[in-house]
C-alpha cells in the first residue's frame, strides 16, 4: 500500500484534491500563464487554501487573468506557486484519481499520486500579482452556446498585426437584447448578430482582444447552458462554472466597419457551399502570395481558375444560380475558404459589384451573418 501524504496542522499548506478536478483549472492556467514574459512569475500558477475544502487557482498574464475555485480537503493555510505549464504535465501523467500536494522548505512542492513523488520548485504565493476582482460587478445571464458560436465566426479574421492594435480584437456591442460581433484585419471583414437576451446594456462597443477571446471560448467548451457576462472598463468579466475570467479590452477605436460593407451589389450568385469550398482549394494549390484566385461570374455558372508560371494552371466550372451580368474578381482564396468554413448552411450567397469591389459573402438562410473580402488584381 502506498504510504498517504502526512497531514499536520503544523504544516502552513496541504491539499487533497481529485486528478479531474485539478486538471479542470490547470488546462485554462497554463494557457494563460505567459512564459515569455520577462516577470517569471507570470509563466507561474497560484495555488491558494480557502478554508478546508477549496482550492484558489489563479493564473495572468496582467492582461487575461483566470481563477478557478476547485474542490479540495485542505489543512493549514497560505499558498504557493509553480511553474503552470510543468504543472499541469506533471498532474496530467500521474496515475490514479487523486493528488496530495504539500509545500515544503524553501517554497519547493511535493506532489504525489500512488507511488509517484514529484519536487518541484516554486515561489512565494505574496509576489504573485494581483488580478482584477469581479465581486462587485454586476452579471447578465446568457447562453453560452450564442457567445462561443459568435466568437468562432469573428475570430478568425482578427489582424495579427500588432501595430494595429485596434484590430487585434473583435468588437463587441450589446444592447440587452441582440449582441454584435465584428472583426477585420483591414482585408476581410466578418459580421454576426444574434439574439442575446439578458446580455450587458452598453452605450459604446467594446473591443475584445484575441487572446482573451480563445480563453472565453476554450471556458465555454466546459459550460452548458448559461454563463455569466459583465462588462466593466477596462475589463470583461465571464464566469462558467466555477472559473472566472478577466479579460482586460483594448481601449482603442474600431474603424467604421459598416461604410466598407457594400449595400446594393449589382450580382448575386447562389452557389452550393460544398462545392465552391472544395474549388477554392483545388485552385488555391496553384496560387501564392502574389497570385490569387480568379472567379469568373458566367450564365448560371462559376469558373475558378488559378495560374502560376512556376507551376502550372487549373480551371473549374461548378453551377450557380446567377442573377446580373459576367464579371471576374480576383481573390486570396485562403480568406473566402475561411468564411466558408465557418459557414454550416448547404448553400450560400455571394454578391458581387465590379471587379474592383468588396465582395460579400452569406449564408442562403442567415441574413445575420456575412463576410466581406477584398479583391486582387489578377
């Protein structure tokens, strides 16, 4: 039989806590915890007692903060932390259901399960910054499925580009009762309404940066139902189950999305989705960064084509239902696949001005949700 972890009320921390549990706040720390950062302790996690039964994981990287309250049988009191990511490694390998943590001398850990007896190196729980506290902020209730499924289709047309912080988040705008989201990265743009009701009365949109936006989705995957929304500047507060995420906006303007939207193209093409998706990229083998994808709008079909002298050419026709006049527009195909992708619908719009215009892109049965992409000269 395994020898079990020695409990004394001398000890100033030790913990007892379920390997599934652990790993529920671990999974979302170690996400957040910068290693790059040159503060070492924000590639750190804290582990906090708060009374006999719970355990305080909080993880930052002074812009998107985490805090789980884990279920845990405690004895003595105070903190400690560690290293987030060869934390949550080392929790995730070790065998059977529970883990026995004890700090030791010189803010070392001891952490065993069955036979397993890890040491890990760590650092005092008083250096660990302090993170934004939600408990007086005021939470709307709203379904999670909505946000998360609005946050996949804006999320990938935010710019990397972090001169332009401005776009380096989606914008969020809520009026209590229908929520928006829109991001753009200068050549594609995506737009989504939907229902949200009970969601936060804001005057102003607020922009949401990427990274807090993946850590609200990857939060998300573990809710049903509804979450918890609040929205107090400089921050967004979300709460699922027993996690609490702070994620600190970016105070920036978002450019006047609507004006590059186009209104009144003079083409629409109503094309299966499948079929155009599959097109691109096959076609999209052929193009480069310089060279895109040709979509020539012909009676009642498409022909996608794509040349590259180094090496070779294709051309496909795929039936559409085409109501205005011929026309060709070049694209980077990669942008019109992803909006397509994020699409689910068998069928899809696409409405076309010149050869020189925005081109947007919907679902054949979802007016509320599109996106928008600039053309290449071909």
């Amino acid at each position: 039989m395994a020898e079990s972890l020695s409990i004394s009320a001398k000890d100033p921390m030790q913990f007892k806590i379920k390997k599934t549990e652990f790993l529920k706040g671990l999974r979302l720390a170690q996400s957040i915890a910068d290693r790059k950062s040159t503060m070492p302790m924000l590639a750190n996690v804290l582990l906090k007692l708060e009374g006999d039964s719970s355990l305080l994981v909080v993880a930052t990287d002074l812009n998107v903060s985490l805090s789980a309250n884990l279920k845990s049988k405690n004895k003595g009191e105070g903190g400690i932390t560690l290293g987030a990511k060869a934390l949550h490694d080392i929790i995730n390998n070790l065998p059977g259901e529970e883990i026995e943590v004890k700090r030791s001398d010189n803010q070392w850990a001891e952490i065993r399960a069955g036979k397993v007896n890890y040491k890990l190196v760590g650092m005092p729980d008083r250096d660990f910054p302090k993170v934004p506290d939600h408990r007086e902020t005021e939470f709307s209730e709203v379904d999670g499925a909505t946000l998360r499924a609005m946050i996949d289709r804006t999320l990938f047309s935010v710019s990397n580009d972090e001169t332009r912080f401005h776009l380096n988040g989606v914008l969020f705008e809520c009026d209590g009762d229908k929520a928006r989201m829109v991001s753009t990265d200068g050549h594609r743009l995506s737009k989504i309404d939907r229902a949200l009701p009970g969601g936060p009365k804001l005057t102003a949109g607020v922009i949401i940066p990427k990274k807090g936006l993946l850590e609200i989705k990857r939060t998300l995957e573990g809710v049903s139902g509804n979450c918890k929304l609040a929205i107090k500047t400089p921050y967004l507060y979300l709460q699922g189950n027993d996690i609490q995420l702070a994620v600190k906006l970016i105070e920036s303007q978002f450019p006047p999305y609507e004006a590059v939207i186009p209104k009144n193209n003079e083409r629409e093409i109503r094309v299966d989705r499948l079929l155009l998706l599959d097109a691109l990229k096959r076609a999209q083998l052929m193009s480069s960064e310089t060279r895109g994808v040709k979509v020539t709008v012909q009676k009642n079909m498409l022909l996608i084509s794509s040349d590259n002298p180094d090496i070779g050419e294709v051309k496909e026709e795929i039936e559409a239902s085409v109501a205005g006049d011929e026309v060709s527009v070049g694209f980077n195909p990669k942008y019109v696949v992803d909006i397509l992708t994020q699409i689910s619908s068998e069928g899809v719009i696409v409405e076309i001005g010149g050869e020189l215009d925005p081109v947007v892109i919907r679902p054949a049965e979802d007016r509320e949700y599109l996106g928008v992409v600039m053309p290449m000269r071909i």
